[in-house]
C-alpha cells in the first residue's frame, strides 16, 4: 500500500511523462496489467489496459501540443483525485461529435476530474474521469454555446 504523498508524486510524474511529454513508455509501465478504464473515450475503444493505452495515444494525436496542468492533488493510500486544465489546439481534428470532424485549428482550454485508485505495486488500477467534452466544443465552434 502507498502513502498520500507517494501517491501524488506517482500521478504528477504520470501527467508530465504521458500528457506533457508524450512518453508511451511511461504509461505502459505504470498501469497494472488488470487496469480498469471507467470512462473510456468511446464505447466501442473498451476499458481494458490496451484500450486505456489507445485512448492516450488518440489524446496525443488528436492534440500534438496538449499540456496538462495540475491545480489539486487529494490523496489517500490507495487513491487520488487530480483537478487539472487540459489546454491544446485541435490541429489533428478528431474531437468533433461525431468524432473524425476535420481539424478546426481552435485552441481550447477546458478542466477535468479523474479519480485513480492503486494496487499495492503503486500502479494504477483503475480510472474515472470526467472531461468537460461539451465546454471543448463550443471553444472549437463544434458545438453552439447554451443560451
């Protein structure tokens, strides 16, 4: 079992290494071979580890320049809660409903939730995120704003 403090060097080191950085590797090696995805990006991608490390890559190719940046960490010995902003531009265009739209060219700047929970390896186990799809959207001009 991992501390808090543990844990929150774990989940930084996972957001810069695979979001800012882009280093596959890194997510590879600190999923567990059982990983659980709860919010897949797609339904149809699954939420398995192998779903979990496509869906990554689909991030990164979707945003090339995307950057993370952490604002809270709460952690406990098996579990973490990061409240982060996820900011890019969709140049590789895909993030359109239906997915696949043609790339706008848009910057867009919108906040995200996850929830992971650890085995006693210090990998992750499971996942829940929650992305603010719709706010990303009308940034895009995708979507129109409410009202």
């Amino acid at each position: 079992m991992g501390t808090p403090e543990g844990n929150k060097q774990i989940s930084r080191r996972f957001i810069d290494e695979v979001f800012n950085k882009r280093n596959m590797k890194a997510a590879e090696e600190m999923l567990a071979e059982d990983f659980v995805e709860h919010n897949p990006l797609s339904p149809d991608m699954g939420n398995g580890r192998d779903a979990a490390l496509a869906t990554f890559q689909a991030i990164i190719d979707l945003t090339p320049d995307l950057k993370v940046e952490i604002h809270e960490l709460v952690a406990t010995d098996d579990r973490i809660a990061i409240r982060a902003t996820y900011s890019g531009t969709d140049s590789a265009g895909g993030w359109g409903a239906p997915m696949g739209a043609p790339a706008t060219g848009k910057p867009f700047s919108v906040e995200g939730i996850d929830v992971a929970i650890y085995d006693d390896d210090g990998k992750f186990r499971e996942h829940y995120g929650l992305f603010d799809v719709p706010a990303m959207l009308v940034q895009l001009g995708l979507m129109p704003a409410p009202g």
